[in-house]
C-alpha cells in the first residue's frame, strides 16, 4: 500500500501559496505532499550577450535546496560550488519554461526563475517546473500592471509530473521512499494539452521493457490533468 | 514617525513557528516583522580535524539568503562564490551561539547551524542568531529523548539586536528603510541575564559620540528582554 | 534530402579502432560520420568513500571535447570550469554504462571511462555511450588476462543512438546542420535485446504530440540493431 | 606582569617607516611591538560599476599576511583562497578609513590600500588601520604635489587600537600571547577628537558584563592618544 | 642501446597529417614516435584588452592532455584546474610561436593555439610547438585564400626538439623511459636557420658541466634539421 | 650606461639580513639593487603523499609578490588566483633547490621556501633562488641545534644570476628597464663549484645566434662567484 492509501495513479495533495516573497515580481510556494518548492521570478531588464540587440527575451533557471531540506543534511553549494544534479535540474526547468511563451514579447528582457527546495520528499524537479510555471504568469501579468507590456501574452500552460515502476507496478507521483527503490523513473513535462515537452526516463537496476514506459506516460497524462487544474485558482 | 507607530524603544512582531524542517534536528522559522530567517540544526557524529581525539565537541554556523529575500535580487551564491558579508555573518552566528553551552558535554560531536533568510527587512544576522539558539535547544532536546545526551545540558539563553542611530535618535531593532538610511548602526548578541557576547557598532557616515553608543546598548537591553520571553514558550 | 542520400531510417557510416591509447586499459575510437569519439578506460583499485568497505566495484565517467572539436570553437573546460552540459553528459553515460555489468564482479575497483570528442558533428553524447560499452568489455578481457577477475563478467550490451523530427519528419541519428534545426529531439540508451535505459526526449520549439515519440522510438530501435552488430567484430 | 613591564594601560613601542615601497603613492611600514604591517596605496584612475558616472570617488582595502608571519606557517591565500577571517579584516579596514574624507573631493578615482602583515604578534587589524590611514595621507600629499588634487583635503585621522581583558583585568594593546588567552577582546577605531568609527568586541568564554566594556573604552582612548601624536610626526 | 637501435643523435620516426579537425583555421597532429599531438589553430577577430586599439595581433597557446594519454591516467584539468605544469608549457608555447612572424600583420586577429596530446611518450611540449608552427602555417594560408590577409606574411621556422643526458651520455629526442631517467634534460627551440628562441635545461639528479650543454646543442642542432624537412611536405 | 655606472659584468650592490622573520625556521631578507626578497623556510613534520612511507624528505617553494611591489600594482594572487607566471617561478626554485642537498637526510621532512618579493626591480626569480639557498642553510643549522638533524648535512651551494643582451650588448645582472628592452634574456643556476642547475634563456623579439648564450654563460660565471661570496658572510 501507498503512504496514505494513495492509488497507483493518484497525486498527493497539492496547494499553491502565491506572494511569499513580496520582493520577486512573482512568487508561488508549491506543495506537494512534503516536497516543498518556492519558485519565485525576477524581471530582468537585459538578456544575455548572445542575445544582445535581436529584440527577444530570455528566460533562465536557478536551483537550489536548503541543506536540510533532504533526510541527510547536504553540501551548501556555496560552499561546495555546484553539483551536476543541480546543473541538470535547472537546465531543464529553463528549456521546459521558456516553451510557455514566445520570448519575443518580451522585449530584451529575461525572466529569471529561482527554484528553491525547502524541504524534499521526492520530485523537486517536477514541482520545480509545476510552480516555475505558475510563478511566471504572475510576474507577466505584474509587468502588464506595470505597464511593461501592453497585454498578456499568450501563455502554454506546463507542468510536469514524476512515475515510475516499484515492485514491478506502474505509479504516479513518487515520494522520497518510492522513488529510492524504484526500478524505473521518469518524468514528464506536458503542455496544457496534452502535448509533450521533455521526457526523461531512466533504468535504475536493469534495462526494463518499452510497455512499462507506456503505463508511465499514461499514468502521467492523468497526474497532469489535476496539476493544470491549479491554473484556474486565484492569485 | 516610524513604520508601523513603533515607538524608539519597540520591537517589531516577533514569531516563531518550530519544525519547520523536519529532517533537521532542530528547526525555527523566526518572522521578526518582514524578516523571516529559517534556522535548522544537524548533530554530526565528528569534529573538525582541530578537535579531534580531544572528546570535546562543536559548533559552526552557516549563513545563506534567498536570491529573492532582498529588494534587489541578489546573486546565487552557489554561482557567485560566497561573499565578504556571508563569512563575516556566518562567524558572528557560530562564535555567538558557542557561547550557548560548555562543549564538552556534546563528546565529539558537531552541531550545524544553518540559517537561511527566506526574506530580508533589516537585521539578518540578528534573526539568525535568536533563532538559531533557540534551534539548538530543541536539537539538544531531541538527543537527550534519543539517548544522544544523558540529560539536557546547562544552557546560556542566547539572543541579538540591532540598534542604530537615524536622523540623529537612537532607535530599535532597524528594518530595511531605517537601516539604509542610520548614521550609526549596531548589533548587540547577549545573554539571559544582560551580559554580553559580542557588540559591534559601524559610524555609516561620520565617527559619532560614545554616548550614542551608551543610548543604544540601553535600547538593546529592552530588546533583549523582549526576545528572552520566546524562551518561555512551548515548542 | 539527408546529406548522402541517407533515408530517414539510416545510421552515418560507422567505425571502429581499438586500443588508440595503449596506456589506458581498453580504448575505442568510434566514428559515426564526421563525429570521433575517443573512449578509453582505466581500471582503479579503490572506490569512491561512498562504496568502501562494501565489496562493490563502481563505474564513472567523464566527458570532455577537444576545443577545436565544434563549429565555432569552444573554451577550454580546463580554463572556463566544466559546463552544465557536461556535467549532464557524463552523469548519463556513466548512468547508462552501469546497467552493463553487476558491479559485485569488480570488487573494490572502478571502472572509470574517458569520452573525448575529437570531432562534434551530432551524437557525441550517444556516441559516448555506444564506444564506451566497447572500451568497457576491452577492459574487461584485459582483467582476466591479467588474473584481475577469474571469468568474464555476463554483460549487457549498451548503445545509444540519437532520433529528431525536422520538418515535421521523423528521423534517425541526426547530424549537426539536422539537429540545430529539429523541432524534437531524443536520445534513446537501449540494452541489446530492445530494452530501454535512459530515454530522453526534449521539444525545441513547441510541445509535441505523444506518437512523434513513438516514431522516433520505431527508428531508434532500428539504429540500435546496426549498432549492436559492432559488438560482433573483432577487437 | 606584561611583557616589558608594560602597564595595563601602556601600548607596545610604536615606529614608522615611510616609502618603503617606492612604486605605491604611499607606503608606510607601522611597527607595534613585533606587529609589522606594510600599508600601501594605489590611487587608480577609475572606480568600481556601481559608483560610475557619479563623479565621486572610492577607497577600498585588502590584507593579507606572509604565510611565515604567523607562529605556525599559515596557508598561502593565493593557494587556499581567501579565508573568513580576511574577508572580515578587509572589509572592516576599508569601512575605518572611508571615514577620513569627504569621497566626492577624489573624482572618479579609487584609493587602494594594501596592508600586508610581515610579522605578526596580535593587533594586525588595528595596525593597518592605523598605518593604513597614514599612507592614505602620503598618497593624498602626492595627489597635491602632482596636480591630481587642487588642495589637500581635509582628513579625519583615524586610528585603531585593541584592548581586552586577561585574567579579569582590562588591557590595553593586547600581544599574541595575552590575546590568546583573553577573557574578552575588543577592537576600537576612533577619530583624532576622541568619536569612534567602529568598535567590536567579542567574548571569549563567557559572556561578560558591560562594565568592562567600559573599562575597555577608557584604556582605548589613552591609547588613541599614543597613536594620533603619530601624525604629527615628519614623513 | 635505445628503443628501436637509435644512435644516440636520432630522431624517432615523424609523421604529419593536415586537416584532421576540419573546423579549425589550421590543423596537424604530429606523431614523433609514441607521442601524439594534435595542434589547432583558431582565428578569432578580437585582441586581448592589453592590445585593443593598436592595430596589432596576438597569438596564443593552451596545452591539454587527454586524461589515458599517460601511463597512469592523469586526472582531467576541467576537473582539478590547471597544473603549473600546464601553465608553464602554454606560456612557452606561446612565446615560442609568437617568434614566428611580425604580429602587425594580422591586425587586430589573435591566433589561438590548441595543443592536445592524444598520447604521451616524452617530449610533449616540443611536437606542440614543432606541429603548433607548422598549424599556424596552414591557418595562415586559409586567411590568404579567404582575403583575410593580401598577401602571405613572411614566416620564420619554427620547431622544437628535447636532449638529455643518460647514463652520462648525450641523446637526442628523449622517449618517456629515457627522460625519467635522466641526468639532465634540455628543450631547444629554434628558427630554421640555427638560431635559438628559447633553451630550457634541468638537472635531474646533480649539477651538471657546462660542457655536457654544449653536446646537447649539437645534438638539438642536428634534431632541429630533420624537423625543418617537415616544412617542405605537402599540406 | 647602466644606471650607477655599473659595467657591464657588474652585480648590482647586494646585502643580506638573517632572521627578519623570527617565527620561521630560517629567514634571510636578500637585497639586490632595488630588488627585495624575503625568503623564510618552515621545517614541516611530514612529506607530501607520493613520498610517505620512503624515509625520506622533500623540499618545495611557493613565490609571491605584495600588489605594490611593482611599477604597475598587481592583481593580489588571494583575488585573483595563482597565474602561470608564479606557478612556473616557484616550480623553479623547488627544482633549484632540491639540488642543495639528499633528501634521505631529512627523514619524512619537508622543507617549505617561502619568497615573498617585497620590492621589483628585475631578477626576482634569481634573488628568491639565491636567499632561499641561505635560508635552507640557516634552517638547517638550526634543525642541528635542536637535535632534529644529528650533523650538518653535506651542502651544494646554489645561486642564480640572469643575464641579458640588450641593444647588442650582453649584460650582467638586468634591472627592470634593462629586461624590458633586452633581446634576449637568460637565468643562470649555478652550484659553487660552477656547475649548472637550470638554465632558461628566451628571445624577446626574434630569434638570437648561439654565441650570444656563449656570452651570457661567461658573466653569469662572475656573477655567481659574488653570489656565491655571500655563503661567507655571518648569520
């Protein structure tokens, strides 16, 4: 049995706190479960060199996690300078964010998403995309406020989902303890849509069979269409 | 007249909210007004190399800020290497909070302060260490219930202030507008009974008067008392 | 039209040399077209402190391309510090090459592969992998030659092979002038009996729908069998 | 008794040396008992990106020490980096000595003072405070001479000196030996007319009371006294 | 006697192949023996600042080795940083071309040298600059063909070859097992008519007559014949 | 004419002070000219790691200069990191110095140089070969007087002198405004006896004729003989 009798293809609770750091020009504290992410965004009014002087915008990711955010406590990458895990993560939550819109309207500026990990219990990656994306849209429709841009822009919601097989069965979400004896994980980053962004997925013990991909991506279809219902709430 | 209708002598609104992070040993979410500062304790079972075989144990603090806790976001420093103003901080926090307990009592292990400011109004470092003593109290709790420690040592309640000096009068606990703008600032770290642990105080502007500085160890005095009485309360 | 009249089903001539680097313990230079990937393995009687004590081997990887190996050349990693990039490429391959062998086997060693790009023309990362494997199986009938381990370890055979749409069109190992211009691309690490290990699949423009992925699935299953039957050839 | 039958009020011999590095527009070598510190300045034609276009001017320090200027060789910070301690020093020097004149009357120019301890026997801060604010005067004087200036500006001496309590008796001017086992350490940096710049003090193993603080101040202030009739001396 | 019947002023057999990394300006790896380097040229349109404005060029090295080109693996400089080693051997690289031509002529273009042994068996640094000279060459041509430069600049050869003592005898072109046994070692660098650009000789064990020198010079001088014959092939 | 119309094989006046840095092992503040070096040697307990366990000793040097002691402040190496420059010098004086003496004598020693240069004028590296060579003597004496070394151990006195070709002319001994004209510039290091230990000579703007080095090789001959006269001198 799943902690909290939670079925094969169910997400843990999930709730979205908007405007915790006031300071941002968009913040969203995402739970979900006891994965903890604070993803906040900053407007930038430069974008970076290879950019300069062609009229479009950016948009870039940084991760972090506190260092007791994790079972046992980790390295302050200020410290120990970077990971590649760290590199990694927020290489893909800027290639998966920057599908939401077209970085022309922008002008030359970037936005810039920093993704923090208070406390972790599997997923941060996922959730780190999920409230990114949410976060996001309230820093543009801020700049509109603001009078930085002239409207909102046409936005492709995204949001991304973890799976993966224990004990040879198919599950949506994993936490901490499913996901470190997993046999296959992936995670999935969808449009609104239904549509795909990226997919990653990665044998653990042993090369497994395509079908098991297949129950994972279906799985995932259905932990997207709740995540994309957050879109419909309140600032 | 200052935010708020504080007087010269208050204290903005304290809280504290423990166990926040629940993988750490000990953990405060002190909010004193906007500034929000997460203190977490590890007990590691190792010393520093300049301790070891000598059956004596440890203490050492790590400072860290949010890009987003301040008005203007602030580099990662896990990008940028960590500044001046972090190791400077981060050796206040450690030496002030060794002050806390005879280290013997630990045997050879280390207690791991990390203090991250999720958001900044003026006296981090302060935050850091009213908050980070009262993280170690409930770490040592939480060993003496573990069997870690025979029983709960004798504690020295530890707790720090800012003061300053703006627009010529001495005032309390400084937040980001008073800061910016004080002629003399300082930093009080005290004990339960009024003694003192560590003071620093900084002309911004021009030398100043001895006696402002008599005038704000007063105000810091008031503060200290304010702070002491979290003590008292349930955890 | 594919450069050389390749069908959408078709590999770049592929090649093989052994032992370019006779210090190492097995090497492989790979050529799949104009990328030359040069691998090469070294056996470690020590593992990291992670894995001491358990009587387990381990097997890592780096990554690197000669400054002159792209386009527009790159700096040296040595100078600048490794790139995020990398740091993904060489988490992978070391991922992928894992799955070959149980690492009890080893005992205390490691197994640890250098991946250098002589020449970057798409598909260094999959050509890591797919050469790699090669170095690795060399290495391992160097050790028992050497009376390192009593028999040859069972192994699962490991190669990876790159997919992409452009045009709207799927297709198999995309080279450089394809993949700058794809709208998807993937990269599919498979076991020789068709198994997955690691499947990545990333949108470069806009989301795509789910059976482009399947597509792409079909061709890689395709390059996979021609790259399996170099595992037939003579060292 | 204190080395050399010194009083408990009484600071070590004091001696100056000027241009002992003639490529600097000012030098000073400040000897304090066997405290030796190089103080040197660089009057660079620039300032630093965030005081640019302002027409104001900057100073700023850095401090190091000869790895043998120490009990025990210390490491190279060239090899090492640099550490905390260096970090806190170079900050509080250059806070100190931005107090001695109005930054506007430099133009976009930046002061750099270098301090670099060749021995060390306790005070090395408070020295090259002290020395340094000399030097400033040096180069200032030179500025005059070459036309860089108009007229000498006019300056705030500035001098620092240590004091702490040792065995429960207040000192002034504390040695390596009496530092290392002080009860309380405290360093002031005061103003030629008696106002303070920056005063720190620290307990060493206990908290202390704030009478001796006071105590402290009383000691420092005679001892500032010794240190400004250094300016009146011939350079 | 020597590896392969060598007399005692013998070269080890060298090759040269052109071109083998088509994206750079110039390209050759040379291979003296077993030891294999491969030297890039890149043409970048800018100068380092110290020369901006004056409308002349720059030229410059980078030495690497891959990590199993040795007989132990050396670790990966993008992993541990630059080793003196290195440094001092890109800085004698660079020297040493920079002899090649009157760097006015290439306007405001730096020459980049990527110099990369794929295997090492003694005299590394010499076949970088031997084979970085004759890379320059062949950039130099393209610039000419592409109307980057009007007319072929006037070229002084360049070429490189190492000497030693061993067993108290002079040899030339040591391999790995000569130089780590030597008395002495010595790297000649010179012009094709005879001169010297650079003469670098090390005792090994104990110091050396300076006759012992002038036997190696005769050597380098018959050594530096053959490595000018390279001069004269085809591209 | 040389500046204090020195002739052409002249040393420029040189001076020695033994014990400047008192908590060294050996320390000797060496003067040439307008050159100053302070060369302090620290006896260490223990060998780097590739020689644990042989029984014998080591001997290693780092170099330094103060950011003033140049025409032009230099960047400090705590900043900025070590540059190639600095890595290459101190990977000389180790070498130069390894030859002074068996390191079988020392037991599981290090010796550590240390040479800071305090003032530039030309020839720093020669200087801190020089100074150091006395130091490690001093160092040594007194590792005899504690009762480290039972006697004396059997010496090879070293120095180092450059030389140079300037305007045509060879020269004994460059300042500063002679090596920055010189054609041609060379170190010579040398044993008592007239032996050599390293020699470096580099064209600086075109290649030179061998029997210029021949000239060179002659004053560096006198010159050390001077060098070497210091070796009489009382500590």
């Amino acid at each position: 049995m799943r902690s909290g009798n939670r079925p094969a293809d169910g997400m843990r609770p999930v709730s979205l706190e908007y405007g915790v750091q006031p300071h941002a020009d968009g913040s969203v504290l995402l739970r979900i479960g006891n994965t903890h992410v604070l993803c906040s965004v900053t407007v930038e009014d430069k974008v970076p060199a290879f950019l300069r002087g062609k009229g479009q915008g950016w948009l870039t990711a940084e991760y972090g996690m506190l260092p007791c955010a994790t079972h046992s406590r980790g390295r302050r990458e200020a410290v120990s300078g970077m990971s590649g895990r760290t590199y990694e993560i927020q290489r893909l939550i800027g290639r998966s964010l920057r599908m939401m819109l077209d970085l022309q309207v922008l002008g030359e500026r970037t936005l810039r998403i920093d993704c923090d990990v208070l406390n972790a219990d599997g997923g941060t990656r996922c959730a780190s995309i999920t409230g990114g994306a949410l976060a996001v849209r309230m820093a543009l429709r801020r700049m509109v406020v603001q009078g930085q841009l002239a409207s909102m822009p046409l936005l492709v919601p995204v949001a991304a989902v973890s799976a993966g097989v224990v004990g040879g069965r198919p599950l949506l979400d994993l936490d901490y303890s499913e996901d470190s004896t997993a046999d296959v994980d992936a995670n999935f980053v969808m449009s609104g849509d239904g549509r795909w962004i990226e997919v990653q997925t990665t044998a653990e013990g042993a090369p497994f069979h395509p079908d098991l991909f297949m129950a994972m991506a279906r799985l995932a279809a259905e932990g997207g269409q709740q995540l994309f219902a957050l879109w419909e709430g309140e600032e």
